[in-house]
C-alpha cells in the first residue's frame, strides 16, 4: 500500500520563512515601481545643475557673478540665485566635467537619503521592536519614490545636503550641552536662505547658546564670501536677494507656499502683499508655538519637523524639491500610531487616524503636484475644488499637519537619536 503523500508546511504567520518571503516581494515590488515614478523625471535632466555650473563657468571668466542670464522659453530667463557662500562652494565643481559633476551630485543625494532615513527609523524600529533591516528598506525606497526626493535629483538640487546639514544638528545636539550645536543649521543658512527658519525655532525653544552659534556660522561664512568676492556679495546682500523674479513666477504649480496659493488665484497679477503678511504672521506665530512645545515636551523630531513645514509655507517661493518635511512627519505619525498605551476606549480611533493621515501623507507625498501634472503656471479657477485641491495639495496637506501632527510621549519620542 503506498504511503500517503505528505503535504508541505503551511506558511503561517509564525513562519520566519514565509515572512522573509513576504518582506523580499514587498521590497522587489517597491524597486520595481522606482523606475515608473522617475520616468516623467528624467526630462528635467540635471536642468538646474547645469544652470549652476554653466553660471560658475561664466564667474570663472572674470564677469559678475548674478549677471549670468539664460534664456528660457518659459520664463523668458534664468539666473544664479543662491547667496555668494554657495557659489564658493559649487565653484571647484566647474573644473570637472559635467557628467562627474551629476554623478557626484547624484551619489551624494543618494548617500544623505539613506543616512537620514536611517536617522529617522532606526529609534521608532528599536521603540515597537520592528524588524529594523525590513523597516529601513522600505522607509528608504518609499524616501526614494517621494516627489521631493525624485525633483531633488532629477534637477540636480542640493537640498539633501541642507537636509543632512540641519538634521544632524537638530536631533543629535543636547540641549543646554556645549558643543557643535547650531553649526549645521548656520552653514545650511548660509548656502540657502530657506533654513534660517531653525534659527528661530532655536530661539523658540529656548536654546540661546544654538541659536546664537548657528546665527555667528551662518555670519562668518557669509563674510568670508564677502571677503573672496565682495562686489557679488554687496550686490546679493542689496539688490538680487529682494529681487523674487529671478527665482520664477509665483503662480507655478510648483510653487507650493501660501504666496503661491495666492499667486494662483490672483494670476497673471501678483497677489497683494497684505493678506499674505497677514497669513504669514498666524502661521509662523501658531507654527512656531506648535513646534517650541512638542519639542520642549521631549520631541525634538515633531518640532523640527512642524518648523521645516512653516518655512515651506511662509517663504515666497517653495519648490516641491524644498519640501522633504512631509517624510519626518510621516515617521511621526507611524511611531504615534504605533504607541499601545492609549486609552482603550478613544485608542483605536486615534490610532486609525494617525495611521490614515500618515497613508495620506505618503500617497500625495509621492504622487506629488507636477511630476504627473505639470510645472507651469495655471491660474486655479474659483469655482472648480478639485483644481484647487490638486493644485495647492502641498500647501493644504503642510496646514493639515501643522494642526494635526501629534507630540508623542516624552518616553516614546527619544530625546537624543542614535547616529
């Protein structure tokens, strides 16, 4: 009599193959979509790398720096617009090809987004007990796919290198510690004027010994410009700084700030200055005041972040490439879904929520507002919600968050990462 044919194990929740399985296809199908969301990408081609370099090759030739025009048949022009300390910085760049100089550019961006993903995971994966290498492989691919991430190195931008910058400095620094502590965010102010936001998030919180660093680094790098290039850096510091139409039209979808919003609405003209002030003032009081309490309550990570989404909204001009804060809120909001020791009765609900904003978060985070859109400008019509919504995602999603992101217990929310 033949013997009954064995069946194999069942693959169950218990088993560590089955689970590793499942890990290597969700880690496949996450590389698998990379490609398709970096396709409509690639037509920027380095556009704004090129723009530098050709701009330093143009300074290396003796002629002034924030002369340098191209022509452009959208906006008619395209100028060098970072302050003289980035120009320094970028200048020995000019001297190497063009492709060694995109491929550098593009391994070091690649470099801070694994670094500050990990950053970032690794104490939620330690606090829940997550599978730590699974969890930073997804959080590192799902990094790579959002929008911001994709324009950052489809244009060649340098806005990881200010990510790393203030980062490193504001989740590793001590408050009341001697040390480095406002070094980065100085520097990053001084390539991009963009993160002097955290300067002001120091002095809300009470860290004067920072803030008075980051302020003195962010003065002596810029003096030192002014000392390898004082007539570029005179005409910066007094004219090309004020001047906003060198950066673009303000009504472009992607302009993702509250001057944007506005452009849209009042486009081709510009929108009047005092309502914008105005909105300016209740969110940088209210965003600010937000950020100085969750952080004084032991989350630095949910006070930086709340401040990276006040700069987005408040600065005249917000590339979806500016915006990477959308990604620390989303670890936010996981590591406070995650958290058991709500009340039983209101937990689930919380946690249901926490979890559907951080989903939403991620999915307009990586659809975006121009790869699958379009960059130009379009006035938003009044009386269509769905344009409005879909052109101003961004700028609607960041005021969502500034409400609505939560300050985790003090015990859950590690004071000090671990590098």
């Amino acid at each position: 009599m033949p013997a009954e044919p064995v069946a194999p194990p069942a693959v169950t929740e218990d088993d560590p193959g089955g689970r590793t399985v499942r890990r290597l296809v969700t880690v496949v199908a996450l590389v698998a979509v990379l490609p398709v969301l970096y396709q409509p990408g690639l037509g920027h081609d380095f556009f704004d790398l090129k723009i530098y370099m050709r701009a330093m090759d143009w300074w290396a030739a003796g002629n002034p720096l924030y002369d340098y025009v191209q022509p452009d048949r959208v906006q008619g022009a395209l100028y060098f617009t970072y302050p003289p300390f980035a120009a320094l910085l970028l200048r020995p760049f000019a001297l190497l090809p063009l492709g060694a100089t995109v491929t550098i550019f593009t391994v070091l961006t690649v470099v801070g987004v694994v670094v500050t993903t990990r950053w970032l995971v690794t104490p939620m994966t330690r606090r829940h007990q997550l599978p730590r290498l699974f969890a930073l492989a997804v959080a590192v691919l799902l990094v790579f796919a959002a929008e911001s991430t994709r324009e950052t190195i489809t244009f060649g931008q340098i806005n990881m290198l200010l990510v790393v910058l203030v980062l490193a400095d504001l989740l590793f620094a001590v408050p009341g510690e001697r040390g480095w502590g406002g070094v980065g965010v100085g520097l990053a102010t001084a390539l991009k004027l963009f993160p002097g936001i955290f300067i002001i998030y120091l002095l809300a919180t009470r860290r004067w010994r920072a803030a008075l660093v980051a302020s003195a680094t962010a003065a002596l790098a810029t003096l030192l410009a002014a000392a390898l290039a004082p007539r570029d850096s005179w005409r910066f510091w007094t004219q090309e700084l004020w001047a906003t139409d060198r950066v673009g039209r303000t009504d472009y979808t992607g302009n993702q700030s509250l001057f944007g919003l506005l452009s849209r609405f009042t486009a081709p003209e510009k929108p009047s200055q005092l309502p914008w002030l105005l909105l300016v003032g209740v969110v940088v009081g209210y965003g600010l005041w937000r950020a100085a309490r969750v952080a004084r309550a032991g989350d630095a990570l949910a006070g930086l972040t709340l401040t990276g989404l006040v700069g987005g909204l408040v600065s005249p001009i917000t590339w979806t490439h500016h915006l990477y804060w959308f990604i620390p809120a989303a670890v936010v909001l996981v590591d406070a879904a995650l958290d058991e020791r709500r009340d039983p009765v209101t937990g689930a609900r919380q946690r249901r929520w926490l979890f559907a904003l951080a989903a939403g978060t991620g999915i307009v985070s990586i659809y975006g507002v121009v790869t699958f859109l379009d960059w130009g400008a379009a006035p938003t019509r009044t009386d269509n919600v769905g344009e409005f919504v879909v052109r101003n995602a961004y700028v609607l999603l960041s005021l969502l968050l500034l409400v609505a992101l939560p300050a985790r217990r003090p015990e859950r929310a590690e004071h000090r990462a671990t590098p």
